[in-house]
C-alpha cells in the first residue's frame, strides 16, 4: 500500500518550453502533496505544499508563476513548469500524505534536463 | 525557522559493524522524526519513523532513539550489509495545529558506505 506514482520519469525539452510533472496516489487519498527539487548529492529542498482544492503554499524564493501547481483531486498533483531555463534542470520528487497522518510517501520522481 | 542539522556528511564502515547517524532539530514543537533511505537516481523510501511520545524505537537491524530534552536524534544500524549501502535523511515534523499543512524539515543527508 501507500504507493505513489509519478510521470514522466524523465523528460528533455527545449528553452523556453512549459512541462508538465504529474503526481498520483495509486492506493490512498492524499489530501496534502508536496513537491521538492534535489540537485546531486544534496537533500532535499521544498518547493511547496499543496492541498486538494486549494491554492498551494510555496516555499521563499520559489517563484509560483513559474512552478504552477494543481491538486484538483484527492490523487492527482500537478507541477507545471513553464518557461524552462536550462537552469531549471534538477530532480523533481512529488510525496503524498493523507488526512491526519504524518508519513510521506515519496513518488520516484522526474528527472528534467532543459536543453 | 526550523532547522535540523544531521552529521556525519559520509560514513564508512566495514561489513558487519554498526553504523550510527545523528540530528539535531531547533524547534522544540517538532513531534513526528522519519528516517529515509535513498539510493541512487531512486525516491527516499521511510525506514523507521519515531513520534515524541516515545523514546525509542526498534524493526529488526534498524533503530532509532529520540532525546527530547537534548533535541537529537539518531539512527542505529547493526550488522551492515553491503545493501545499506545509500543516502540516509533524517527529518523532524512539527506538531500542534492541523496534521494536514505541517511539512517535513529535511537533514542535509548521510552517505553511508558499507565495504564487502
């Protein structure tokens, strides 16, 4: 149980370009997601929480234009990150929580190279 | 702000020795402490996780302790196994309010090595 998906896997795409990173709780309903950014050999660094049907909250110095985020149901998020700058190339892991819980079920994340 | 602090940054041992990793956590409030494991190019996976009300916790080869007065934390490994082999972080959650908007505060990660 508690099994969390995400896709694409990887993803290459031009300057300039918008992507789409989709989040899913397979088995659970998740009412709280969040999305974290890793560069190599470092930990792992919030982005921003997002709660089903609400606005998400962002982390400082996360820009929310840029990083557009949707949980419009109880398994499914969305980071849409548009207007991809080289720069934006890391790896991109969604975690899912369900209502008063406190454990964090990662999804294996996406790999996004901007070219 | 919260912040927890993890040492040491690597870590090296031999088959079958013991390994041990430590955290630190600032805010006095934080009740709910995880522990994962990430291999390489994988997604951190929860191994043992450990609530304030309780002072230590065990499953199989893994444990880990909680001094709360100390604030610290730390994660007990015995009998290794080239297997363990990865990156572990350390995490502290605070309490209080809804459970529904509390976030995770990560440890800057533990490289541990176990030679065959």
């Amino acid at each position: 149980g508690a099994v969390v998906s995400q896709h694409p896997s990887r993803v290459i795409c031009k300057s300039g370009t918008s992507v789409k990173i989709e989040c899913r709780s397979l088995d659970f309903q998740a009412t709280t997601m969040f999305w974290y950014r890793q560069f190599p050999k470092k930990s792992l660094m919030l982005m921003a929480t997002s709660n089903e049907g609400s606005k998400a909250t962002y982390e400082q110095g996360v820009e929310k234009d840029k990083f557009l985020i949707n949980h419009a149901s109880l398994t499914l998020s969305t980071l849409t990150v548009t207007s991809a700058h080289p720069e934006d190339s890391s790896f991109y892991i969604c975690s899912a929580r369900s209502w008063g819980t406190d454990t964090q079920y990662f999804g294996p994340g996406t790999r996004l190279t901007v070219l | 702000g919260e912040n927890v602090e993890q040492h040491p940054s690597t870590l090296s041992v031999q088959e079958g020795d013991s390994a041990v990793i430590k955290c630190t956590y600032s805010d006095s409030a934080s009740n709910y402490f995880p522990w994962y494991k990430q291999e390489l190019g994988k997604r951190p996976q929860l191994i043992i996780d450990i609530r304030s009300n309780v002072g230590e916790k065990k499953d199989q080869r893994i444990a880990v302790t909680l001094n709360k007065t100390a604030k610290h934390f730390s994660l007990h490994i015995t009998e290794t196994q080239p297997e363990d082999s990865a990156v572990y972080f350390c995490a502290a959650k605070r309490g209080g309010g809804s459970s529904n908007t509390g976030k995770l505060i990560f440890g800057q990660g533990t490289t541990l090595q176990v030679k065959p």
